[in-house]
C-alpha cells in the first residue's frame, strides 16, 4: 500500500486527512472503541459519516486526503455506503480530484441514493504523472429528503492498476488556431471499459461529452473530444473521465492552448507607384497575435471590385504588377503561424490608386451631326475606360478658322465627356473650320486628325455704312457702295429702296411708297433719275444670299436744287417807257424749282462796242453782287441797280431802271443817255449752303444822238456841281478878307457891300440847284412803293441843313 490509505481505526488526522475549511460541515470519525448514536444496523467499526439529517439541502462536507505525487499509475481502493431507515435518498458522495492545488473541478464519480446498510466498494484509477500532484478529496452532500446517512471506510492507495477501472493513457497537450475545431483524444486500457460513461472534464468549466469511440484491441479503446471553433476563452486545463458503478477513471490533465493567429498591427508603406504597378514595404514587423510567422502574404483587391489576389512574399518589400491605370486598391498584409487556420486577419489596409497611363489612342473620325451657319454639331464614340486608361479625363475639341482682312481665330472648347455630341457655337457663316478632339489625362494625350467644315450660309451683313457716297445732281442721285464686310455667302443681289422724306419746294409731295429696284450681285453703284429737285431722299440698301436679306443700310441724300424758272421774254419786249435817264420794264415773278425764290434782282450792263455781244441761250448769270459805286471804281461791266424780296413781285409788275433809288443797299442811278444798257432780270433760290440763279435779258436801251437840254450826264453833273462849290468857296474866302480890309476902313460900307455879295451868291446857287432837281424829276409807280428806295440827293447827304446857309457855303462842306 502507498501513502494516502486509512482505515480511520485512530481517525482521520492518524492518516493525515483533513477537513476543507471553506465546506458546509464536517465529516463525522466514528470509532469502534466508542459509543455511537448511529442505528443499530449501521455497520460497526470506525469509519467516516455523514448524518443528513443535521444539515440543511445542499450543504457540504469535504474531507482531503494527502496531496499524492506518483510517477506511475495507481489505484484507489475504498468502501461507501448510502443508507436511511425509510430508504429515502441521503444524498450524493462526489469524489474530487484536485490536480496541483488548482480549483476543483467537477466529481470524476459519485453516487446518489439508497444504497443499503452494506459496505459498498468503488475504484479510483487516477492517471497523473509526476511532476504533477493531485490530491482526492470525499465530498458528501445533503439531499432534500435531509434523512441518513454517507459513510466512507477503508481507503487505499494501490501501487498497481486497478482492476473494475480504466487507466486512461498520459493525455497530451492540445495546440490549436483561434477558430479552428480542437480536439482530444482519450485512450484508456481495461476490460469492458467501452460502455462505461465517457467525458472531457473542464477544470473550469462545463464538461465535453465524447463525440466517438473505438476499440483498438480488447484491452484498449480510444474516445474522442471535439471542442469547435476554439477561442482564446476556451483555453484551459481538460482532462478525460470515464465512470462505472464499480469506479471511476480519471486522466491527467492536458492544456488546450489557443493561440492568436498573428495580425500587423500598421498598414503596409507605399514606395512607389506607376500606371500598372505599386511597390509596397510589408511593414509587419509589430503584430497582434502569436508567432512563429511562417508565412507572409499580400492580399489586394479593386475597392470597387469583389474579387481579391493573394500573393506569397519572402521579402520585405514587394511590387504588384499588371494593375489597371487609375484604380484604387486595397492592399493588406497576411501573416501565418504554423497549424491548421494560423493565417490572421488581414492587417490594416493600405488604400491607394495607380496612376493613369496615357490614353490608348485618340478618338475615331469625328462624324458631323449637323451643320449651320454659325454652330456644327459634332458626333463620337463613347469614350471607356479601356480608352481613356484614367477616369480623370478631358476631351477637347479644338477648331481655328481664317476670314478675309487676315482675320483668324483658334480655340478650344472643354466638353462634357459623358455627353455624345457636343455642339460648336460662334462660327462664322461660309468659312471652313478646321475641327479635331484631343483626349487627355494627366498622363498623357491623344489628338484625332483634323476634319474639314464649310458652314452654311447665312444672312449677309450690312453694307458699310462709311461705303456708302451719294453724289447729287438736280433731279437724280449716283449711289454707290462696297459689298458687306461679312458676305456670310455669295452675294446673289442688292435690294435699294428709296423715297423722300423732305424737300425745300413745298410743292413736292413726299408722303409716298417707297420704290425699290434691284441690282446684280456685283454691282456697286446705281443712278436714281427723274428725282425732284431739292428733295432729301431716305435710301435702304441690303445684301442677299440664297439664305436671305441681311439688315439694310441707310443713307439720305438731297438732290441739288434747280434755278428759278423765269417766264419766256425771247421775242417779247418788256419795255413799258423810255426816257433819257430811265427805262421802265415789265417784271414778271419766276417759277420755284426745289427752293422757294429768295431774291430777284435787276441787272444794268453797259454796252461797249467792241465788247463781243452775250448769247442769250449760252449767257451766264451775274453771281457776284456789284454796286454801282465798285464798278465805277473797278471797272466792271455791269453793276446790280436792285434787289428785291420776292414778295414784292406776286405778280407782273413795272420797274423803272435809274430811278435814282436804293433797294436793298443797291444804288439805282440815273442811266447816261449817251450809254446804251442791257438791261437783266435775275431769279435766285438759296437754300443752305447752295445758291442757283437764273437770268433774262429783259430791255436794251440804245444810246442817244443828241445832247439833252435840261439833264445832263449825271455823272458829269456831279463833277460839274463839285466844281461850283470850290469855286464858290474860293470866291467866299476872298470876299471874307476883302470885307476884313474893308471893316477896318469903314465899318458903315462893310456891311452893306457884304449883304449885297450874299444877295448875288444866292442867287447863283439857286440856279444851279433847280437845274438838277428838274434832272430827276421823272419817278416810276413801283420806286413809289418802295418804303426802301431814297433819292439821290438823299443817298449824298444833302440835308434840309443847307437850306439856312448861303449855297456857296453848303456847297463848300459838301466838297470838303
């Protein structure tokens, strides 16, 4: 026998059993050599006990036996009854194996129930191997029926195995991944062992029921224990358990050890990146997990994708090829440890893109939607991914044109990649465009060839305003022009309409239709005939294509206006009387011709007999306005004696030519009767900055043969009175100094002699004067109207102040 038995003859202590503190009661020695209370059936001797009835449900005793370290198999041997008077259940006896001072774990046997007043024996055959110690210890516990008794006797501990029980084989040690299926297996020697309970014992926790077993020969048998998808909290101490009426066998215990499948704890360090490649540092030297680390891969995929790629890598660093262009990726790392499922979780990941690789080609031909004058509408295929090479793209389409006076434009226009047509705007009509789209990406670009468009026609512009001249005559107008800056076509003609809009002569009507014509397309220039004279004329002017008219131009031009239409004096004699000094003719008023009459004027030219006579059809009129007093200074042929407000001649009217009389600052002198005149009558219209006259010789006065009596030639009668006044003044003078001698000799004789020279001077004096008044004496109706005509004597200052003063004295100051 080993140490541990006890026949408990000097009680439990002898054997060195003790009682647990931390139970519910004690166990009860009962001794041979002492009284007892127990029944008298209860079997005699000493031996250990329990009452029921003193406890409460539940309540527990444990009585240890010696902690035991074997290094082979042994045998527990001992007797156990379960008794009451009334054959109700005194409770359970548990038996407990505590393995190197760890927690308890759950009864490897017990026993429940009546079991009668006989010793009972049971077998423990315990299976722990030095170093490991274990130590057995009885447990009794109350049932509910709280009546009888537990009793236990006769313990031993046997250095062979035991006999009614299995020994189960050295256990070993269970090493598995997190999440993989654990499993242990049990083999155990002994006969009809096969049929005995069977279990993985948990020391904290619940028990494994077998899942399979088996004889290996009829001696031995082997049970199997799975335990599924292992964690780290299932990581503990399991040992096997098999359990019979007659005993119980009990293994050591193995550990399941869980271990962490190792996880890096950084994501992975971009080096570098390419359009098809990214270079990687695995970065997994710092893991959450267990090692060894075994293996070490590279899991990626698309971040857009389902799909993932695993690649083994034996280097620090590792480069992904044959990636698509501008793709994200998601790369993590994998690390394993040995044993079924030591691959970790993917460590953090790595989220990155490639770049984008220059685009596969360009576009095919671009194809013409539509065409305009001012937009082309442009088709293309749709742009993928397998042509861009990047989902960050531009497509651009470029155009340039060249116009007339080195006009050119080039440009660019960003589209819409997603759109299938896209629409140019802003060209110009009838010009070729070049065309061509460019793909680009960050990469790299793609340029399609350049196509060709003419744009439609359109509407031509409007002539140039600073093109169109008009150039005036008196009853038509010459209009040219220059073609539109922007024929946007070819010209097929030019449309002008015209009509006046105002005219000088009131007698013109200018509310009217327009007229229009029509004109090649290479005209420029158009005559308008048959206009009104002084008429402004509104002219519109526009292109055509075969599109259309294109906005009008406009001009105003005013004709030139017409001179006066004076009434037919050719055969007619105008004159109504003739003297020495005047003739008097027939003023008839002229017609208006695109300007209302401004002025007639009467026009005296002398006749001089080697001076070539004027045509009457080819005369030209006198343009030049002379006064009688220039063209005697000057030397002019001819001198205007009148002119008059056309309102003064409504109708036919006598004028007398050298009435002596002014109108409107003319002098009308008397006419020389040895002179011969033509006389003119003029016609003017003025308007603005334009002047037209027209003439008629109306009279010719012939010169006279004979000198008159009473009226002399008026110019000489000027002459001849200026005379007069000097010698007068002369005469005055010698008679002043004469009367000055003369005073001083006697006053008495100076006054008479100087009254009598007055009285004689006078008298002289009057005589001269009568003789010219009866020189102008003749006047003419008309001139008598006339509030604007003044005589002679007046135009000379002869005032009613002589009329108080000696007339060779007036006569003097006249002179002066």
């Amino acid at each position: 026998f080993l140490l541990g038995g006890c026949t408990f003859d000097d009680g439990p202590g002898a054997c060195d059993y003790h009682q647990d503190l931390y139970d519910d009661f004690e166990w009860v020695h009962v001794s041979a050599q002492e009284p007892h209370y127990l029944p008298p059936e209860m079997p005699q001797g000493s031996y250990m006990i329990v009452d029921s009835s003193d406890h409460d449900p539940g309540e527990k005793a444990r009585l240890q036996l010696p902690t035991m370290k074997e290094n082979d198999t042994h045998c527990i041997d001992f007797s156990y009854l379960l008794y009451s008077q009334k054959g109700l259940n005194p409770g359970t006896l548990n038996i407990l194996v505590r393995v190197n001072k760890g927690p308890l774990a759950n009864p490897i046997w017990n026993v429940t129930g009546f079991t009668g007043r006989d010793w009972l024996r049971a077998e423990l055959a315990v299976s722990t191997f030095w170093p490991n110690e274990y130590q057995v210890i009885f447990e009794a516990e109350v049932s509910g029926g709280r009546s009888g008794y537990i009793a236990i006797d006769d313990i031993q501990v046997l250095s062979y195995p035991c006999d009614k029980s299995p020994h189960f084989l050295r256990l070993g040690d269970v090493e598995v991944n997190a999440g993989q299926n654990a499993t242990f297996q049990c083999i155990a020697t002994g006969r009809d062992a096969v049929h005995n309970k069977l279990w993985l014992q948990r020391r904290n926790g619940e028990d494994i029921p077998v899942a399979q077993t088996k004889n290996i020969n009829h001696r031995r048998f082997a049970a199997s224990f799975r335990l599924q998808e292992v964690t780290k909290t299932d990581q503990d101490l399991y040992r096997c358990v098999t359990q019979s009426e007659r005993g119980s066998g009990v293994s050591n215990f193995a550990q399941l050890i869980v271990r962490e499948p190792p996880r890096p704890i950084a994501p992975p360090q971009l080096l570098g990146v390419g359009p098809t490649y990214l270079l990687i540092q695995l970065n997994a030297n710092s893991i959450i997990g267990d090692g060894p680390i075994i293996l070490k891969e590279v899991e990626y995929r698309m971040t857009s994708g389902s799909w993932t790629e695993t690649h083994a890598v034996n280097a620090p660093t590792y480069k992904l090829w044959h990636l698509d262009p501008d793709t994200e990726y998601e790369i993590r790392v994998l690390l394993t440890r040995p044993g079924e499922g030591g691959t970790g979780l993917p460590g953090p990941p790595l989220i990155t893109r490639t770049k984008c690789a220059e685009p596969m080609r360009t576009p095919k031909t671009l194809k013409i939607a539509e065409i305009q004058a001012r937009r082309i509408a442009v088709d293309w295929e749709s742009l993928g991914y397998n042509i861009t090479r990047c989902h960050t793209f531009n497509v651009t389409i470029c155009y340039h044109y060249f116009r007339g006076h080195n006009e050119s434009k080039a440009d660019c226009l960003d589209m819409d990649p997603k759109a299938p047509q896209h629409v140019v705007n802003h060209l110009p009509p009838y010009t070729n465009v070049s065309l061509k789209m460019i793909l680009t990406n960050p990469e790299g670009r793609k340029e399609s060839e350049e196509t060709i468009i003419q744009t439609d026609e359109d509407v031509p512009g409007p002539v140039p305003v600073k093109s169109l001249q008009g150039t005036s005559f008196e009853n038509k107008i010459f209009l040219n022009w220059k073609e539109p800056l922007d024929p946007n076509g070819i010209i097929t003609q030019y449309e002008i309409s015209y009509s006046s809009i105002r005219s000088f002569d009131p007698a013109v009507p200018v509310a009217g239709p327009p007229q229009t014509v029509s004109n090649l397309w290479n005209s420029t220039h158009h005559v308008f005939m048959h206009l009104h004279p002084g008429t402004t004329y509104q002219f519109f002017i526009r292109a055509s294509t075969v599109k259309g008219f294109g906005p009008a131009t406009a001009i105003n031009v005013t004709t030139n206006i017409s001179a006066p239409t004076l009434p037919d004096y050719e055969g007619v004699d105008a004159s109504l009387n003739e003297t020495a000094t005047t003739i008097t003719v027939l003023l008839r008023p002229a017609q208006a011709k695109g300007a209302p009459i401004s002025a007639y004027q009467i026009v005296v030219e002398e006749l001089h007999p080697h001076r070539t006579k004027r045509e009457a059809g080819a005369m030209e009129c006198y343009q030049v306005p002379v006064t009688y007093q220039n063209a005697m200074s000057g030397g002019a042929p001819y001198y205007f004696a009148a002119e008059l407000p056309p309102g003064n001649l409504p109708e036919p009217a006598p004028f007398t030519v050298g009435d002596n009389r002014t109108y409107q600052g003319f002098w009308n002198p008397p006419l020389a009767p040895r002179k011969g005149y033509n006389i003119y009558f003029q016609a003017m219209s003025s308007v603005e900055k334009e002047t037209k006259t027209q003439c008629v010789r109306i009279a010719t006065k012939a010169a006279a043969t004979e000198e008159p009596e009473v009226i002399p030639d008026p110019a000489k009668q000027t002459d001849r009175v200026v005379k007069i006044a000097g010698i007068s003044a002369g005469i005055l003078v010698f008679i002043l100094l004469l009367l000055v001698v003369i005073l001083i000799v006697k006053k008495s004789k100076l006054a008479k002699k100087r009254k009598d020279a007055m009285g004689n001077t006078r008298q002289e004096m009057t005589h001269m004067v009568n003789a010219m008044d009866r020189s102008y004496a003749d006047q003419s109706t008309l001139h008598a109207e006339d509030p604007l005509s003044i005589t002679f004597m007046d135009q000379h200052n002869f005032s009613p102040r002589c009329n108080n003063t000696p007339q060779n004295i007036c006569f003097f100051f006249f002179k002066w």
